[in-house]
C-alpha cells in the first residue's frame, strides 16, 4: 500500500469497539479520530470528539480518508449524509438505513460527491459462506428447492435495558435490522432476490419492554428458483441457541451454522466431498470483520474491492422494510 488508510469512527458503543480494535490491529490503517456522545476514559492518544459536526470542521477530518458509522440504527442515514457532504468515504454498520428512501438517498448523495459507501457484512467474509455461494452458483446442488434459516438468539433484559435505543422502532428498527439483516445478506448473496413474501411476527416475552417482535416466521419464494423460511427469535432463554441456514436441493442437502457462520453441520452432495479443513473451519469473531476492512483497503487504493456492493445493502434494506410490511399479526409495526 502507499500509505495506510485513515478511519475515524462514529459511535463508541458494542460495535464501535470493534471497529476501533480491528482499525488499530490493522497495519494499513490509522485511526484519526472517535467520536461519542459521551466521554470515553480508554481513549488516550486518540483524538475524541462529542458531535460529529465539530469533527468535520477539524483537522482530524482532514486527514480521515472514511468514516465508520457505528451509531444507533435511526442515525445511519443522517450521520452518512453529515460525512459524504464533508467529502468522505463511508463505512456503514448494518443496517444501511431504516428504510428504502434513506438508503436511496445515501446513494444519490455518494454520487453527487463521488465518494464510495460501504455496507458492513462481513459474514460473506466466511469461508463458510462463501463456499456456500461456491456450491450454489457452481451448479452442483442442481436445483434449489428449499431453504430455511434459523435464528434463535437470546436478548433480555440484559440486552434490553430501559433508557437504551435498542428495541425502539425508531432507532432499533426491529429484530430483522438489529440481529439478522446478516442473515438476509446471505439469503441474497447466494440465492437472488426474494419474492411473494409474507410474515407473522409477535412479541411473546418482552412485554412493554421493547417497542419491536421478538419472534417471527418469513415465507417467500426465490426469483431464481425455489422457497424459503425465515424462523427467527430473540425470545430463547439465558443464551443463543442457533444460527444456520439449511439447504434441500435437488442433488443434495447442506447445512451451515456457528455463530459466524464459520461451520458445516451438514454436507450430501452427489458426487461431491467438502474439504475436512472446510468443515473444521474456525474463526475468531473479528476475523470477517478484518477481512472486510482489508477488502475496503484495496477498493479505496487500488479499485480492485468492491466485495459488497452498496446497491445490495439497499436491497436488504428493501426486503426487510416489506418483511414488517407484510406481518399479519395485528399492533405490530
């Protein structure tokens, strides 16, 4: 590289952190600033702002190449406007924006200034996902007939804390953006877009707790081929009980898991054996993250990224905005 790329981050909270942890271990990135609504002890030697604004008017910006947007969900679509009108590339956690026209609006904005935006998913960064893709778009499955996800997640009242945006509608969103837009990404990524969709969400345990479902079930067919079901819950006791996507095509069966989606569970494939490496695949939890980053690296240096393209993350956006749109269950959304 010729020089290290320059990030500064929005937003010090769960995922904040680790963007600040992976920019720091990263030896062609530097960190420029943190910015916070609230004063962070840990920070020292690194250049903290209160408000974004006063970012942007600073040095500190002039010398930041991106910007991480890892504040709470109903801010995405304000702070990434706020940092491309200031002429910087962002970098958005997921989700893009809480609905389409904010999304559509990002876009036309990174147009005007001709800077890049990028969405955070960094589960395609799996070799676990992406051998998923690989079988997939290989062929060697035949025909997709059905895929289910699951996703059986636990959020209390450890999560859920009274005061906290989470469980909002206005800055959570909803289960689908906060907790398992990855797992649309991946629907998308390796199976095309989505059709007939329909939706029965509840909210079985959080009470007044939370002003989102804790528990839904999505059916929809493929575009390419085929059907699908989405059973998700945040209402599973004391911890996480499962991440997977399994796949019933016409010459075999596969099943993939973990909490990063970094395991086969399940592999038969006519004529067709995955690699023992594949299926012991472990990884730590920043793992996809780091790979992400350095895919960011490459497109803001050299044009050679693009991994994840900006117009998909609009899409999960689209699908999730018709999945709570199409929920049948009368007082939510």
């Amino acid at each position: 590289m010729s020089r290290k790329t320059r990030f500064a981050v929005v937003g010090y909270g769960h995922m904040g952190k680790r963007h600040v942890r992976v920019i720091g271990e990263h030896p062609d990135c530097a960190l420029t600033a943190v910015i916070d609504m609230h004063p962070q002890q840990e920070l020292s030697g690194i250049p903290f702002y209160k408000d974004l604004d006063h970012f942007l008017e600073s040095s500190d910006a002039a010398e930041t190449d991106i910007v991480v947007i890892a504040t709470p969900n109903g801010l995405h679509a304000q702070h990434a406007l706020k940092c491309l009108d200031a002429r910087k590339h962002v970098l958005i956690e997921k989700p893009m924006a809480l609905n389409s026209a904010d999304a559509e609006a990002i876009i036309a904005k990174a147009a005007d200034v001709q800077r890049q935006v990028f969405v955070m998913m960094q589960n395609r960064f799996s070799p676990v996902s992406a051998w998923l893709k690989e079988v997939v778009d290989s062929g060697v499955l035949g025909k997709i007939f059905l895929v289910q996800v699951n996703c059986f997640w636990n959020r209390d009242e450890r999560y859920y804390k009274k005061g906290s945006w989470h469980g909002t509608k206005e800055m959570d969103g909803g289960v689908l953006f906060t907790q398992f837009s990855h797992f649309i990404d991946l629907l998308l990524w390796c199976f095309g877009d989505l059709t007939n969709i329909q939706a029965k969400l509840n909210n079985f345990s959080h009470g007044n707790s939370i002003e989102i479902e804790d528990t839904g079930i999505v059916h929809f067919d493929f575009v390419n081929g085929g059907m699908g079901c989405l059973s998700y819950s945040t209402a599973v006791w004391d911890k996480n009980l499962e991440s997977s996507i399994t796949v019933i095509a016409e010459n075999g069966s596969v099943k993939v898991g973990g909490q990063y989606v970094n395991e086969i569970a399940y592999c038969d494939i006519k004529n067709y054996v995955a690699s023992d490496k594949l299926k012991a695949n472990s990884r730590e939890k920043d793992s996809n993250h780091r790979e992400f980053v350095r895919n960011i690296i490459f497109e803001l240096q050299e044009g050679t990224g693009g991994y994840v393209s900006v117009s998909e993350g609009v899409k999960v956006v689209e699908i999730i905005e018709t999945m709570y749109k199409c929920n049948t269950q009368a007082g939510l959304y």
